[in-house]
C-alpha cells in the first residue's frame, strides 16, 4: 500500500511538472493523427517551417530580454517617474511601450508606484502601454506580421498610453482618484524595487559571473516559453488555415469601414490569449482577407484587456480606476486600428 501511494504520489509529481501548452499541442497533434492524419502530417510541417522562418526573430527578442535582466536596463523604469506629472506621462508612456520589462511584474511595480504617491495619471500611461510592447514583441511582430505592423503597433501602444495618462490628468480635478489602490493592497513587493532602489545598470555584464549566469537563465527560460507558445499559434494558425473558410474571415472582419474594427476591438478582449501566440494568428487572418486596422484593434486591445490582465487590474484597482482602465484601452484600440486602416 505505502509503494502505491509512493508511486501515485510520484505520477502526480510528474504530472504537475509538465507544461499545459506542450500538453494541448501534444493532445491536438494526436486527435488530428487519428481523425485526419493528412492534416496532421500537414500541421507538423506548418509548424517546423514557421517556426524555422521566424527563428532569426526570435533569437533577437531572447537575447535583448536576457540582455535587459542580465545588465538590469529594466531598471531605466524608475526614471519615468520623476519630474512634472505632464511630463511623467510623456515618458511612462515611452518607457512602457518600448522598455523590455516583464510582464509578470507590471501588476506589483503598478501598486508600488501608487503605494509611494506616485500620481495616478502617469502610472496609467505605463500602466496601458506596457502590455502592448517591448523589443522582444517588436522583434516578433516585424518577423510574423511585417514591420509596418510592428511600428504601427508601437505608435499604439504609446498612443494608447498617453490617451490614459493625460486622460487621467484631465478627470482629476474633482480629487475622486486621489486613492487608486484598492484596501489592504501592499507595496509592490519585489518589483516595487525596481522604483525604491533602482540599481545602475552594468552594460558590460558578462565581467561579473552572476550575471552571465543571469542571461544564460533568461535566455533558456525565454526560448522555452516563446518556443512553445508560438509552436502552439502556428498550429493552432494550421488548423485556421485548413478549417475557417476565408470567405467567413472576410465577411466578419474584412473591409475599410468602422463595423470590422469596432467588432474587433470587443472580440479581442475575451479571445486573447497570449501576446506571442496571437501573433501568428492575426497575420495568418489578414492573409484571408482580416482588415489590417481589425487586426491592429484586436492585438491591442486584447493585449491591455485580455481576461487575465483585467483580473489582475481588477484584484488591484477600486472600481472606478477598473472602468478607467477599460475605457481607455478599448477607446486607444479602436482609435489604433482606424488609424492604421487609414495610412494603409
């Protein structure tokens, strides 16, 4: 009896170990094997090529993320919040759409900012820009959706940021945003440190051991989760390709005018899902007729206002700040995708 409560124990081990994305791949993989072994054969190969195709971008976004962590540039973020509130907005804007800073942290750094006094129109603008992009995204995008999406998806997030900011700025004067955090919500934590005690970044970072075993760390961590969230997009791309007629495609979300884009500003709030993996997916869309403009809409506001993100923002922020945040997300992204559709 004790073996087999061992063994059982040692199974559940083994089985919490294992990754759920390179589990549904494998799932998905094997129903394909046995209901249409062609398309399954045919998605393998999408994968390997695409995956092959968008390797040389992939090794940019890895390196300048490991870089970033191992040298502490993820640092610079403190400096965005010094100075005049109109100016702080002008540069979290900045900082947040194009500073490589991890996105598991941007929930405790938002609290420590506002736990310290930090003005609330500043850290919304960080606050929407951040999500949206980064080098490592803009590495991603320029190789799956082309580099005018990339600029273009930068522009957003900034653009997105700064309507935030100054948007907070302008609604202030009644002093009902003064108190942002919810009750009971702490300091930030670990990444509250990053503002507290910003540390100098060392540039040179290979001179010091700690810091190559840094990189090397990130580096792995960042090939294995990028690897197989985009090796899940681009099955997921394959199984699209095969099975969503384009006609559809172009029917729902195709065109110039405002409908495409506004549907598909909502529709990316409930179906995002990862930044990465949405990539793929949305270029694989605009290649069967998906309007480039719904298609900027729906990275960005699936990238601020995915589910998981508003659950955080929700757990952190009183209500009205929630609803602030919302706002200005959906309202930047709509705006986003009709100027994009527009210079296109």
């Amino acid at each position: 009896m004790t073996s087999l409560v061992l063994g059982v124990r040692r199974v559940g081990l083994v089985a919490a170990g294992v990754d759920r994305v390179l589990v549904m791949i494998a799932a998905v993989l094997l129903a394909l094997a046995l209901a249409a072994p062609d398309q399954a054969a045919e998605s393998l190969r999408f994968i390997i090529a695409a995956l092959m195709k968008v390797a040389p971008w992939l090794a940019v976004s890895i390196t300048l993320a490991a870089y970033a962590a191992a040298s502490g540039a993820d640092n610079l973020i403190a400096r965005a919040f010094q100075g005049r509130q109109a100016v702080m907005v002008v540069s979290a804007a900045l900082m947040g759409g194009l500073s490589p800073f991890c996105s598991c942290g941007v929930i405790p750094l938002i609290a420590a900012l506002l736990a310290m006094g930090v003005p609330l129109a500043p850290v919304m603008a960080f606050w929407l820009a951040s999500p949206l992009m980064d080098p490592s995204m803009f590495a991603l995008t320029a190789g799956t959706a082309g580099l005018d999406f990339a600029v273009g998806k930068t522009v957003a997030a900034i653009g997105v940021g700064l309507l935030g900011g100054y948007g907070v700025m302008a609604l202030s004067g009644g002093g009902w945003l003064t108190d942002p955090l919810r009750p009971g919500v702490g300091n930030g934590g670990c990444g509250g440190s990053k503002v507290r005690d910003p540390k100098p970044v060392v540039w040179a970072f290979w001179a010091e051991a700690a810091r190559r075993e840094t990189f090397g760390e990130k580096a792995l961590a960042n090939t294995l989760f990028l690897g197989k969230w985009l090796a899940f997009a681009f099955l997921l791309e394959s199984l699209m390709l095969a099975y969503v007629p384009a006609e559809a495609i172009v029917g729902l979300l195709g065109g110039d005018g405002l409908g495409p884009i506004a549907l598909a500003t909502l529709v990316g709030v409930p179906a995002y899902f990862n930044g990465y993996a949405a990539l793929p997916l949305v270029a694989g869309l605009m290649e069967q007729g998906m309007a480039p403009g719904a298609g900027m809409a729906f990275l960005v506001a699936g990238g601020v206002s995915s589910l998981p993100a508003a659950v955080a923002v929700w757990a952190l922020a009183r209500r009205e700040v929630f609803a602030l945040y919302l706002g200005f997300a959906l309202t930047g992204s709509l705006f986003a995708g009709l100027l994009f559709q527009a210079v296109q």
